[in-house]
C-alpha cells in the first residue's frame, strides 16, 4: 500500500470521526480530550523512548468508545566510536475501547485498533550525512483503565502492544481527559 493512499485512508476516517463527533457535541459526555504522555519499549530494548501528544475519544454506544491518539517522541541521539544517529518518531491511534464500569467511578476497557508509526533515522560520520525514514502501519491490542475525578475530568492509563510485520512494541501510557 503506498503512503499516499495510506494518508488519504486517515484523512477520510479522521474527516468522518469529526462529521460524527461534532453532531453529537451537545450531549454532556459523549466526547472527551485530553492529554497522554506515553513510553515505549522497542523490541525489548531497556531503553525507553518518551513522547506526548494529545487524545480525543467520542462514546459510539454505551459500552463502545472510539479513541484517537497522536504522540510526538522526543528524539533521541546515540554516539558511538565517532558515529552520531539521531532517530525521530511520531505515532497515530486509532482504536476501540469495549467499557466495562467496575463502579461510578471507575472503568477498564480492552482495546483493538489501527497504528500509524513514522520513524526517521540521521546517521553523521565524518562530516558526512545520511538520512532515512519509513512509515509503517499495524494493530493496537491491550487495555486501559479510567479512574473518575470529578463530572468533567477523568485520568486515564492503559498498556498497548503494538504489532507490525516486523515485531512488536510494548507502550504505556498516562493522561487525564476532560469531558465536554
């Protein structure tokens, strides 16, 4: 599938997700957004990769939630024996959260959905320079909570694996959500 058609795919959906939340805006809780700071596992590396970004989530029905997500990662840099890689990553969600209440005041969710990840790489070696970057696209599986603070705000934790033809990544991710 070529990048292209990838974008104009999410620009359809995210258009369509706008058209639908908006008719809806009225009702006191059926959309949300907020904030999410998130942190990344690749490949089971122990170093961790660090981003933030924010959250929009509509309520479908009353057990279904839909949930977009952007995260930023702060680029990272790596110096080895003279060499100098400088690697970059954005990461867009869009998943389907299955609600379960557990009380008025708290909620856990599985979650399935689609993941977009962009990765860019700079590598700089003795004052020369290559750069590279690629987009993938894959699933999301994996489950949150939302912990009720007040009639408006909500914080919100969830662990996600995300999963592309080349491997896996494990996310965490914490953020509080506001309700309108």
């Amino acid at each position: 599938m070529k990048l292209a058609s990838i974008f104009q795919s999410v620009a359809i959906l995210m258009i369509a997700f706008g058209i639908s939340v908006s008719a809806y805006s009225q009702q006191t809780g059926d959309i949300a957004g907020g904030v999410s700071i998130r942190l990344g596992l690749y490949d089971g590396e122990i170093t961790p990769n660090f981003g933030i970004g924010p959250r929009f989530q509509y309520n479908a029905s009353d057990p279904i939630r839909l949930d977009g997500s952007f995260t930023f990662f702060f680029p990272k840099k790596f110096d080895i024996m003279g060499m100098s890689t400088t690697t970059s990553m954005w990461n867009l969600d869009m998943n389907v959260h299955f609600l379960y209440p557990m009380s008025d005041n708290l909620n856990l969710y599985p979650l399935a959905g689609l993941a977009i990840v962009g990765i860019g790489a700079k590598v700089e070696m003795l004052g020369l320079s290559n750069s590279n970057s690629k987009t993938y696209v894959g699933a999301n599986f994996g489950g949150g909570i939302d912990l009720k603070l007040s009639d408006t705000f909500s914080l919100n934790s969830e662990l996600k694996l995300q999963y592309f033809e080349e491997g896996g990544d494990l996310f965490f991710s914490a953020g509080i959500i506001k309700r309108f």
